[in-house]
C-alpha cells in the first residue's frame, strides 16, 4: 500500500514556523511491513522558505500574514507534489489538518486569528480532485483509538488505515 504523508507529519522540518507536527498514529502507520510513503510538502516543493511566514486562504487567495500573495506559489508547489503522487500510485493521502496547503475540509480562516472555516487546502483539493482519498492526520487518530477500543473499522475511507495497520 502506497500513502502520500504531509512531511511534517513525519517529522519532517517543513512547516511555515521551522518546526514538525509528529503524529505517533501517521509515524506508526508509515512504518508498517507493506507500506510505501511518499513523503509531500508543497510548500517546500515550490522553493518557500523554512520558516516563512504563516499563510491562509483568503477570498480565493492564499496570503501570507505579512499581506504577500501566496497563491502561485502554493498552486505551483501543489501541482508538483500531485504529480509526484500520481506517478507513484498512492492509495491514499494523510494531510495535515488545517494547513493552507493540506486541509482536508477545515482550513483557517484567513484572519490568522485561529478562526477556522469549511474549505479545502491548495493542494488536498488537488489530491481529492484527481480521485484519491483524502484524510487528516485527526482521521487517522480517532481511526487508530476506535481500534483499539474494539471497535470495528467501517467501510469508509477509514478501512484503508484499518486494513494498513493490520486491522482488518
């Protein structure tokens, strides 16, 4: 099984502020027998900085919190880190949640303030575009705990993180 991952997620120094947001469900799902990763940050791949000031989607526009204008870099790094998934066949994807470029359903507002808004990430919108499901890092975690409480994985998109871990 082939899983494209946010870099940051894996502990990968790619976000805005310099820093890593490891997830011991997304690192422990990562180092499962039988499963690839292709490890993505579109932010990187469109030669941002780390760190850079923070950036959100605003009235159809990614911004940063310094007023540049983002959005062609975004899109720019977003198109390539599609296409590096598509040529490896990923299965599903595991985004950072929230992010400006990985949100996958709720991004911020674009007031820097927290605020938090329906919307999707530059490039999870690629992503679910192009047909591959998309999924937080939050997924994977609620998926990992039903688990182990018992709970038995559903027939969603959840399954796949059931079936990669063993599971199912």
């Amino acid at each position: 099984m082939r899983i494209a991952i946010s870099a940051c997620l894996l502990g990968i120094p790619a976000r805005y502020d310099g820093g890593t947001k490891p997830c011991p469900a997304v690192i422990s799902l990562a180092e499962e027998p039988g499963v690839e990763v292709v490890a993505v940050c579109p932010e990187t791949a469109a030669g941002l900085p780390v760190p850079r000031p923070p950036a959100e989607h605003r009235d159809g526009r990614v911004v940063f919190a310094d007023g540049g204008d983002a959005t062609e870099a975004f899109e720019r790094g977003s198109a390539a880190c599609l296409e590096e998934v598509l040529a490896a066949g990923v299965d599903f994807a595991v985004l950072k949640a929230k992010s400006p470029s990985c949100g996958a359903g709720r991004i911020h507002d674009g007031t820097f303030t927290g605020g938090l808004v329906d919307g999707w990430g530059t490039f999870a919108a690629l992503v679910r575009d192009a047909g591959i499901p998309v999924l937080s890092e939050e997924d994977v975690e609620r998926t990992v705990a039903s688990a182990r409480r018992g709970e038995s994985c559903d027939e969603s998109i959840l399954a796949l993180v059931c079936r990669a871990l063993g599971l199912l």
